[in-house]
C-alpha cells in the first residue's frame, strides 16, 4: 500500500467522483474507440489503434492511482482541528517581510493542491514551512529562488 493521505471531506468526495466517472463514462469510451479502431482493419499501422491503446493505459493508470489514493484517504474531521497552529486545512494568511506583501493559502494535500484557488500542499516548500507554526511566528523558508522571510499573520479554518 501506499502513504496514508489526509483529505478533507470534500477532497475524498471529488476523488471519489473523478474515479466514478473514469470507470462509467471515460472507460466505455475508451473500450469503443480501440473496438472502432479494430474494425478498420490491419492492427500493424493503424494509427487509431495504437491511440486508442495508449489513451486506455493513461486511463487506467490515473483510474489505478486514484483507487490507491481513496483507500488510503484518511478524512479529517474539521470540528477537531486547532486555529492555534497551522495544519492541514489551516487557512493561513502570511506576510513577506522583504516587500509587505500579504496572501493567503489554504494547506491541503497533495492531492487537493490548487494553485489557482490559493490552496497549496502541506509538502510543498511553503507548506511544509508553514506546518505546525503560530501566530506571530517568523519563518524562514526556501524556494528555488532564495529563502524569504514570512510572518505569521493569522490561522483559520
């Protein structure tokens, strides 16, 4: 089996419904193209074929990957989470000391990391520097391009 991995409830919902609809809509699918594509004949240079085939091992890789994420998806019960540390779910508002600049980030897992709706991963650089910190808290943390200095500003849910 693979790592345990916390999802928030909504996180394991939409993986639950990714798969549901890989194995009912986008399998089938899959299934009458490569049968279309052998119908046409000669399998040796038939260029459908082959993308058919190579369309069905991608599907069922990513429907492999998700069925070991959902069984070793661990839900985390939000009511039982503590705002006076960052963890997993904390939506985190941080200042950059160098230029005053303030965002905020809510730390998911991996699987849930959306950079587009300000959701980043607990092991991602910034994650991981954020994890487990309060308040107030001034951390260091390292990306490719330097370290830069982040306070602590507020932690919600």
């Amino acid at each position: 089996m693979g790592d345990i991995i916390y999802l928030s409830k909504q996180g394991f919902n939409d993986l639950k419904d990714e798969l549901n609809k890989l194995k009912s809509i986008d399998r089938p699918n899959v299934i009458s193209q490569i049968a279309e594509a052998r119908d046409k004949g000669d399998l040796s240079e038939n260029a459908e074929y082959d993308a058919a085939k190579e369309a069905q091992g991608l599907l069922e890789a990513r429907i492999a990957k998700l069925e070991i994420e959902i069984s070793n998806a661990r839900i985390i019960d939000e009511s039982k989470l503590d705002d006076s540390r960052v963890s997993l779910l904390s939506k985190v508002t941080i200042k950059n000391i160098a230029n005053e600049s303030e965002m905020t980030y809510t730390i998911v897992s991996e699987s849930e990391a959306d950079f587009s709706q300000k959701k980043i991963s607990a092991s991602s650089p910034i994650g991981k520097g954020l994890i487990s910190k309060e308040v107030g808290d001034i951390v260091d943390i390292t990306i490719p391009n330097g370290t830069i200095k982040f306070e602590i500003l507020n932690i919600t849910f």
